[in-house]
C-alpha cells in the first residue's frame, strides 16, 4: 500500500492557456480507498496521470508537488498501476496472455511466478478467453478486462483506475469490481468512475474536484453528498438519488433508412437482421464480445459484410461502397474509441473538416462550426489540440464532428462515455431533438440509464462470439 501527499498540484497541457488541473492539496493515507469526482474536464483524467508519472516535462507546464511515498512519481512508477479511459493504448503484445505478462516480464519477476500471477489476474477479471487470443480481436470491454488484469497482476502499492467498467457490459462490470474489492489487502486507490452508485461499496472518501481549481470536497461519501449532493448534481456530477425524465418519441418511426438483412462479419459478428428508420433511437445492447462495434461499423458503411447485405436510402449499391462524401452526408459515425476519428490538431479545424471536404461555402461552415462548438460546450477549447481533451470531451467532439455535415443516420458506440451528468442531459436531449427532427439514431451502449431514457426500440444481440472456444481455466501455458 502507498501514500500519496499534493501540495498545490497543477498542471496546464502545452499550447492551453487554461489549467487542466490546479492548487490540489491532498493526503491519501496507506491503503485508503478514493472516488475521485469532479464535473467533465475538471481535471480527473489528468490527475491520475500525474499521480502514474506520465506527464512528461516537456508536454505541459507544472506547480505543486507529488509525491507517492516519498517519491517522484516518475520514480515511484514500481509502485504504481493505471488502467485508462481508453485501454487499447496501454495494450502493447499480440497476445493476451503475454500482455498481462508483459509488465511483470519487464519489473524482473521470478519466471516460476510470471504465469501463475497472469493466470489469477485473468480469472480475478472474469477474461472469457485462453492466453493465445489475440489483442487485436476483442472488444472494447474485453481490451478493458484484460488492461486491468495486467495491472492487477503487478500487485501495486497504488491503483489508479480511469472509468474501469466504463466499456463493460453488467456481467463483466460486476467481475471487475469484485476483482477491485480482493485488491483491497494490496493496494491504495483512486477511481473515476461516473457509476457512482455503483462504485460507492469500493471506497471509503470522496474526493471532489473544483473545475477552476483545488478541491470542492473530501470526506465519507454519505457526508459529501449530503453536504453538497444538490449543488454537485447541477454541476454535473452523477449524485446518486437523481432521476433523469424520459426522451421518448410520441410518433411512430418513418421508413426504413437503414436495412441489414442476415448481415455477418467473419469471426466478428453473427447473422443479423435489423432495420432502423427516421426518428427513432435504436439502442444496440448486448454483453461485451457479442459484435456491437462491428455492427456499427458495418452499418455506417465503414466496413464490409462478409455475408448478407444492407441497403439504405434505396440506393442499389451497400452502403461500404458508396463515394466518401455521399457516405458522410448521409451516414455518421461515431467510433467506440473517439481518437481514433481525429485527423487535425484543434478542435475548431475537426469539426471544420466534414463541410470543407463535401464543398460547403466557407461562410457556412464558420457557421456550422461555431453552432457546434456552443451546442456541445467545446467553444472555449477551439484551439485546443484534441488528443489533450478529456475523454467526455473528445466523445462530444466526436459526435460533433458526425453531425457537422448533418447526416440523417447517425450509429454512435457508446456515446454517453465519459460524460458527467450535465453534459450527459445535454448529449441526450440533442439525440432527441435529431430524432424529432426526422433523424435515425443507432446508439450501441452499455449504459442503462442512456437506455431508459431515450431509445424507442431495443435491439438486442446474442451471447458473446460463439466461434471461440470455451477457455479451459486450468493449466494455462505460456506457448
């Protein structure tokens, strides 16, 4: 177990004139267990990475110390674990198994160890696959499964964990917190998690931050929330005990705009047939592995069916092969992990680059832009760079980018990601505005409440990829 001292902690990213994170004095004591709350970009995501010793010298500017038992992070990062917002950028081997080992591999643990150490930390986790499977094949929420048992497997002093059950259906949510609570005799803890309620039984303190600076509040969760539960809920922190009202249609649904008929992706995804029409919000539910992703993929014309066919828009040809500027006009999406859609390096350009490649005016995509900016709450980060926004906002500006050239069909992977309450009400009513304005929805998500409030059908897939075999969980060998 590690304690970690701040003293008047900041720091601001290169190129921001604002702080992502300022003045944070803190003491967490040897083996103290902390939720770390705070509105979308007050600095959570930040903070852990400075608390890991990630935040190079030369990328930002710093004040205030950190110090994890007495040291330099950057020199303590032995006694420190992180998993990420986005667990497919700590994924670093081709295999699963030797991901997990990868770590213990490189601190010079004993090789008798190394296996039986992965071994527990894939089963903690509830990894539904044998050591060989390959990194590249999973899911969002099985990638988040397997970042955590590499860390888990390390056996830290400190765990720090950046919306660990974020990606994961309920079932692997429940593994993952469970293995978080066996962790509770090794390790100290600081999560972020916008499941609050559910995270609430991990932890002992509350720590909340203030989004111009320091701390709003620190003590007992049932202390905080009573003190200051109202006041946080309106900043948008997801109290529990706050009701979010319903966003249901009251028409029926138009034509079909999009049609799968026995649609399939080899290994990926097994035969569906569905269809989603304009002004409906179809959620796309399912556990982890089962092929949401590559349904939406599939259906935003970004990839190939390998079997069946899908049609939209009467068009003869699929969409997978329509000309990119047709595609981006009709259909957009949003991908599962928002980086991997960004191509510029400020916001403004981003959200710019949509309109400019289909042949808007100049005047009227200034317009498009500043609307964007200010409907999604992102204008004073115009000039930012965005791979230095924090996850809620590099998800917003992600669907901003998909709706800048005002495509009918939006399919969205997990748009809620990230959000906290404020801007999670935001997201939702701007879908259900598009929706009433004539738009189809295709949201796959894992947020029940996302779910409730807004989606006027549910489709539902299967269990989780049936090619695979089951995993045999005894005598896991390294090969």
């Amino acid at each position: 177990m590690s304690e970690v001292v701040l003293r008047g902690f900041g720091w601001r990213h290169a190129g921001r004139r604002a702080w992502a994170v300022r003045d944070v004095d803190l003491r967490i004591e040897h083996g103290e267990r902390v939720l770390l709350l705070g509105p979308s970009g007050a600095g959570k995501s930040t903070l852990l990475a400075a608390l890991a010793g990630l935040l190079p010298t030369d990328s930002g500017e710093s004040a205030g110390t950190i110090e994890i038992d007495g040291l330099d992070p950057r020199k303590a990062r032995e006694r420190t674990g992180i998993v990420f917002q986005d667990p497919q950028t700590q994924l670093v081997m081709a295999r699963s198994g030797d991901d997990v080992a990868f770590g213990l591999e490189n601190r010079g643990v004993a090789a008798a160890q190394i296996w039986p150490r992965v071994s527990d930390a894939l089963d903690r986790v509830g990894f539904p696959y044998p050591i060989t499977r390959p990194t590249a094949a999973l899911s969002g929420g099985e990638a988040q499964r397997l970042a955590l048992a590499g860390v888990l497997a390390l056996r830290p002093g400190l765990l720090l964990l950046d919306e660990p059950t974020a990606n994961l259906d309920p079932a692997g949510a429940d593994l993952v917190r469970d293995a978080i609570t066996r962790s509770r005799d090794d390790s100290s803890l600081i999560i972020v998690e916008h499941r609050v309620a559910e995270a609430l039984p991990l932890v002992d303190r509350v720590v909340v931050l203030e989004p111009g600076g320091g701390i709003r509040a620190d003590g007992a969760p049932e202390v905080v929330f009573a003190a200051y539960g109202d006041q946080l809920a309106a900043e948008g922190v997801w109290v529990p005990g706050f009701s979010i009202p319903p966003l249901k249609s009251a028409l029926p649904a138009s034509e079909a705009l999009v049609v799968a008929d026995e649609v399939a992706v080899a290994k990926r995804l097994a035969p569906v047939s569905m269809s989603v029409g304009g002004g409906e919000v179809l959620a796309v539910t399912g556990p982890n592995g089962a092929g949401k992703s590559t349904l939406a993929l599939t259906l935003g014309g970004l990839l190939p069916p390998t079997n069946g066919h899908i049609s939209a828009f009467d068009e003869a040809k699929p969409p997978h092969k329509w000309r990119a500027t047709t595609l981006t006009q009709r259909i957009g999406s949003v991908f599962q992990n928002p980086e991997h859609q960004f191509v510029t390096h400020r916001v403004a350009d981003e959200l710019a680059l949509g309109p400019r490649r289909v042949g808007r005016p100049v005047d009227e995509v200034r317009e498009t832009v500043d609307r964007l900016l200010d409907r999604l709450r992102l204008t004073r980060l115009a000039a930012a760079n965005p791979y230095t926004l924090s996850g809620g906002e590099a998800r917003r500006l992600s669907v901003a980018t998909a709706l800048a050239t005002a495509p009918r069909v939006l399919v969205l992977d997990e748009p809620t990601f990230g959000q906290d309450r404020r801007t999670w009400i935001e997201l939702v009513t701007l879908l259900a505005t598009l929706r009433d304005e004539g738009h189809a929805v295709v949201a796959v998500t894992h947020d029940d409440a996302f779910v409730q409030a807004l989606a006027d059908r549910t489709f539902a897939l299967g269990s989780s990829r049936l090619h695979d075999p089951l995993p045999q969980r005894g005598g896991r060998r390294h090969s």
